[in-house]
C-alpha cells in the first residue's frame, strides 16, 4: 500500500564503527545506502563515497549493506573509511574527538508513529501543500472526515501527511499534503484525532434498466430507472416515491390483453419486462418532462389514494376494463403545495406535540424541499436511520427541532419532506382538541 511522505525527510544516527563519534543526518524518506552515504560525505567533507561502508551491527562484526538497499525503517547505521585522501591526519583528529555530536534537524518532518486512521474533531481544517500555516491550502476538511496518514512533529508542532490517494480523493493536485493536528501555534485546540474507525466500503453500484410504466385505462406514462433485480413490489414503492404520492395498496401493476388485465404478483421479478401498465394512480401526461423520467407532478389523480372509483373496484386478477371515465380537472401545482400546508396546520392545531419519525429507506435519497413539492427545491437530505420530528399532512412531514437528539441543521428546520415508504411513524401521544 502507498505510503505518505515518500518525499519528506527522516533522520538517520550514524555511528563510526570504531571511533565514539556519531551524527545525525536528514535524508529523504526513500533514500538508498548510496544516498545516505553521498549526504554523509557532503556533511563532514570527508571521506569518498565509494569507500565509504554503511552497515548493522551483529556481535563484534559489522555486516555492509549494498548501495542499493533502500533505507525503509532503519534508523541507526555504522560506518567505516571516512578518510579524506589528503588529510588523513585531520580525519583523525576529527575521528577521535570525543562524542562529537551533531543534532538532529529540527526542522525536517519526523514521522512519530505508523501510518493510521484520523478524524477530523474541529468544524473545518485545511489540506496544505508544506507542513507549515504558510503553506497553500489545497481543500478542507470537515468535522467526521477521515484521514489516512503518517503523523509527523515538525519542531514540536504536530502534522499528519497524506499521501497521493487521499490527495486523489479530497481532490487535492498533489502526490502529498499535510493537515495540521493541533491548532496550539494558532490559537486553537485538538483538529485531528487518531482513531480505530475505518471508512465504510463504498456501496456496490447496482446494475439498472429503464422501464415504461403506462396507465391502463388513460393517457399518461412514466420511465423510471430501477434495479435488474427489483420485484414488482420494489418497483411500486419507487414509483410512490418519484410521484410523491400514492398508496401501495391501491396500486396495480398489470398485463394488458386487449380489454382485460392479469395483475403481477408482488414478488414477481421484473426480468425482461420493460412496460407495464399501471392502475389505481394517475401518471403524468406523455411527452412531458415528468413523463420522461423526472421528478414527477401528475396532472392528475393528485388526491393519495389514486385512480378513480373503477378502477379501484377492478378485480386483482383478470377483468374486462371498464369505459374510460373523463378525467377530473387537473389541480394547479400551488394549490396542492397550499392544500399540503393547511393539512400540516390543522394536524399542528390539534396535536399536542409533534410525531416522530424514521428514516427507513434511502435508495433514492431522502431529498429535504423547501416545499411540500416534489418539484421544490432541495436543502438538504437525510440519512437512513435519521431520527426526525414533526407534523405531516398529504403525504408530507414539516420538519421541526427539539431538545436532546433531536437538533437539525438551520435550512432542515421548517422545512419538507415526502413520507410515502421511506419514513416510517415511531410513536406518537395524541389527544385530539378538534377534528381534521
């Protein structure tokens, strides 16, 4: 697996093998035996590199690594032929001073454990190109993220690199990146927390088919995109959950033969089909853009319940279909956002306090509407298994705040959201003061 900071400095001990000196040098992270004999040779000035012998100690023996080793996790080296051709006697010298030593870099990155999981504990803390507050800021990241890296001290600040696929994942242009850990040098406290959780696994995509879904007995249709594998009863619930309305047990999905229908059991399987006819709801007109596939408002049927009196009378397994009935007046798209909130009003008006709800499903997303509209604009969704209060009225919940587990976010509160099969009621302790 990659590893952060290959670029960053770490620092090696070098002792003479015979001679009580030693020094520290700062080498990059992915350094070979050559390379930490090149810088050695640079540091003091003396000696060749090529007769220069880095090696471990075993016993009263000195094994030589080879040129090519990388450094990896050593630390600790002994060395032999730090000579200078022409100032043998100053080499010496130099060899039996006594513990000549030269401290470490303080200034180089130290990494200070293994690589690990972090997580972000403060509202926003940026991904910078140097481990410095001077460096350029990449991205942030936000409180519960987490982070996959090395932690370091620079001096006695301490940052954590990341490397090139966190960098790929935070969209940050860069094989490494720090984010600082502590905010003491500018004023703040704890940003980042070492921590054992690990990243959920990402979903696995599920293959999809397009659909026709096409009423029975009138003009209006509708193509939704639904899982290979769904059942018929799988395709009614997101075909509730795209109209935002609608009631599963009214719902019929059927084989149209001429003037006869034959209903598909709920748990049979889509397999080949692509079209079907639907009755017991009302589906936008074709040619329209809720027809084709977005988010739909039908021009008719708008009441929960569906389709008209006939149909819901039509016999669950074979029938002949009955004359067309004319359909009712479409209802104009602000008077069903008034009708949904004087619903919630009157439920607010008679409830002592508000329901409680749960998220149930999120596939697709529990979107969060300014209004009680399918077509109203997004502020937000919630998570499955997202506990909510609120009063509802036609098919919608109004989101309210409470005291303890029960706080959102500013744009969720006052806000909509559609129950159909992806809420479900908790509890409730109703004594009614009117009648709705």
């Amino acid at each position: 697996e990659e590893s952060c900071g290959e670029d960053s400095k770490v620092e090696v001990l070098v002792k003479h093998w015979r001679k009580p000196v030693e020094l520290w040098l700062a080498v990059p992270q992915r350094s070979t035996v050559l390379d930490v004999k090149t810088a050695l040779a640079e540091k003091l000035g003396l000696g060749r590199v090529e007769q220069l012998r880095l090696g471990r100690k075993a016993g009263e023996k000195m094994i030589a690594f080879k040129d090519a080793r990388k450094l990896d996790g050593l630390r600790q080296l002994y060395v032999l032929g730090l000579r200078a051709p022409d100032k043998a006697a100053a080499s010496t010298k130099a060899a039996e001073a006594p513990k000549a030593r030269v401290s470490p870099d303080t200034s180089a990155p130290r990494p200070t454990g293994p690589i690990g999981y972090f997580e972000v504990v403060f509202s926003r803390v940026a991904v910078r190109t140097q481990p410095t507050t001077e460096g350029r800021m990449l991205n942030v990241v936000n409180r519960g993220q987490l982070l996959r890296g090395v932690p370091h001290l620079v001096g006695e600040v301490p940052w954590l690199c990341i490397g090139a696929q966190v960098c790929k994942e935070l969209n940050a242009d860069a094989k490494e990146a720090w984010v600082l850990v502590h905010g003491k040098t500018v004023g703040l406290g704890e940003l980042l927390r070492a921590t054992d959780k690990k990243p959920q696994a990402p979903k696995p995509k599920i293959a999809k088919v397009q659909i026709l879904l096409k009423h029975g007995q009138r003009p209006g249709e509708i193509k939704l995109m639904v899982p290979v594998s769904s059942m018929i009863e799988d395709i009614k619930k997101i075909l509730i959950d795209e109209l935002g309305r609608g009631h599963i047990d009214k719902l019929q999905f059927v084989k149209k033969t001429g003037n006869t229908f034959q209903e598909y059991s709920k748990s049979e399987k889509l397999g080949t089909l692509r079209e079907i006819h639907v009755l017991g709801i009302g589906l936008p007109a074709p040619g329209t853009a809720a027809a084709a596939g977005a988010t739909a408002v039908s021009p008719e049927g708008a009441g929960a319940g569906g389709g008209g009196p006939q149909e819901q009378a039509l016999g669950r397994t074979t029938a002949t279909a009955p004359p067309v009935p004319e359909p009712a007046p479409p209802m104009d798209e602000q008077a069903k956002i008034s009708a949904n909130m004087a619903a919630v009003a009157n439920a607010r008006a008679v409830l002592p306090e508000p329901l409680e709800y749960e998220v149930v499903r999120d596939d697709p997303p529990v979107y969060v509407r300014t209004e009680p509209s399918a077509n109203a604009a997004a502020v937000g969704k919630l998570e499955l298994g997202q506990l909510v209060l609120g009063f509802s009225g036609g098919g919608w919940l109004r989101l309210r705040s409470g005291s303890g587990g029960w706080n959102l976010e500013a744009p969720l509160v006052g806000s909509w959201v559609f129950i159909g099969v992806r809420l479900a009621h908790r509890r409730s302790k109703i004594s009614g003061r009117g009648s709705f």
